[in-house]
C-alpha cells in the first residue's frame, strides 16, 4: 500500500501452448509473483529483479488457466452503461437510490420512507457528470468517517483520506499522501466498505502485507477473508456511469 517509486510496467508476449499472450509485466518491491486478467488484458506482476526467463516460467506453470481466463474475458458481455434519466435506479451503499431529473441549481439528496434515497440532479447540467460529482462527494465525507473509527480503534493519528479512480485496486496507503479510497465503493454494502477501511488503516501500523499485518487486521476486522472474498467479485455489481467508463477495473487488489 506504500508508494512503489521503483515500480515500472512494459508490454511483454509470452508463448502459452502456442498462442502469443500480449500482457503488462510489472516490476515492483513486492516479494511473490502474481497473474491476473482484468478488462485490460492479462498482467503479470513480480519482484523488481526477477529474471525474464523466470517471468515466463511463471505465466507458462498457469498457462491453462491464463489462457481460459482470456477466453472468458473475451466472450462475457459487456455491461451497459447506465443511462442517467429520471427514475433510474442504481446501488448506493448496497441499497436503492432512485435518480430524478428537477428544476435546482445544485444537486442533493432526499430520503423515502422506505429506506431508499433519491438524488435529485439539476436538469440543465450533464446528468453523468453531476452523478459522478454528488457520489464521489458522498463517499468523501463517508470514507473519512470509518477511517476516523477504524483509527480509533488501532488507536493511530488519523492520516488525510482522499478518493481513487484507480483501475484495479480499491484503495491504498502511504506515508505521504495518507489514505485513498475508490469512490466507486460506494456502491458496495457498508460492510465490505469496512473491511477494505480496515485493511488500509492497518498499514498504519505494518506497511507490508507480512503474517504481522494480517494480524492488525484481524483484530481490526475479524471476518476479514469472507469479506475479502466478496470483494473479488463485487465488480461485476457495480454500475457503469459513461464518465467512469475509465476506472472500471477489475479491482482484484485492495491496495
């Protein structure tokens, strides 16, 4: 979750059972290898020194799998973006939130008495842009409350928190810049929001992912693996907003 400034990236192609597989090999001061397959392509990552012969071990010892992965890629179906009209409906902290086209200047937010909510947006603005602008606006002022607690509770200075857009991981943790979180959690349960808090305030104390961290963060978030685990599949839930369209990663990290 530190800053990488030794990290860098390269197209490279690998021979996997007599198909060329373009992929992004990433060098960084990581200590395991790990392959992924997000709406990009495929990704290798590894430790910044590793031999170029044992890169391509590496992808040729998952090459079914990598391969397989590929193909799935390429025949799923690609989601729509959400149409902004009035009435439309998308997932706001793993409720309702109903969108309504009114006469304002500025956008705001409305409860039902069911529970859900409605964001009323100002009509005579780009209807994508002002959603964009009201969520990320929201996950602020949320993001920086659970890390308040989730401070408290490891008993650490509150660090800056600020929003991600990053394409594959959820949030992240520096010495310098403080805390950055994906505003498109927002979306997600509470929950699973919590955990992916607790996971970077624990880097306040371990900024590494070794058997100490995992220890901060089991005490700051005890079902931790289930809530790990959702996570890998929660983008596929998440709403395509046209303007968004960008940072729609695969979101295979939480850091």
């Amino acid at each position: 979750m530190s800053a990488r400034a030794a990290a860098s990236e390269e197209p490279h192609s690998v021979l996997v059972e007599g198909t060329r597989v373009d992929l992004v090999l990433r060098r960084s001061a990581r200590r395991s290898f790990a392959l992924q397959v997000d709406h990009r392509g495929a990704r290798v990552s590894v430790p910044l020194r590793t031999p170029l012969g044992e890169v391509e071990r590496f992808v040729h010892s998952h090459g079914a799998w990598l391969l397989d992965r590929l193909r799935a890629r390429a025949q799923a179906p690609q989601a729509l973006p959400l149409e902004v009209a009035e009435g439309a409906c998308l997932p706001l902290f793993g409720r309702v939130l109903v969108l309504r086209r009114v006469s304002a200047r500025a956008a705001r937010w409305r409860g039902l008495a069911d529970g859900r909510e409605e964001l009323l947006l100002p009509a005579g603005v780009d209807p994508q842009r002002a959603l964009v602008r009201a969520l990320r606006a929201r996950a602020l002022a949320w993001y920086r409350g659970r890390v308040e607690e989730y401070c408290h509770r490891l008993g650490v200075a509150v660090p800056p928190v600020s929003l991600s857009s990053a394409a594959t991981r959820w949030g992240s943790c520096s010495t310098r810049s403080g805390i950055r979180l994906h505003w498109r959690l927002i979306h997600l349960e509470p929950a699973l929001i919590d955990y992916v808090v607790a996971h970077e305030v624990a880097h306040l104390a371990e900024m590494n992912h070794s058997p100490r961290f995992w220890a901060v963060v089991e005490r700051l978030y005890p079902d931790w693996r289930a809530a790990r685990a959702a996570l890998r599949s929660a983008a596929a839930t998440l709403p395509v907003i046209a303007t968004a369209a960008a940072d729609r990663g695969a979101f295979t990290r939480e850091d």
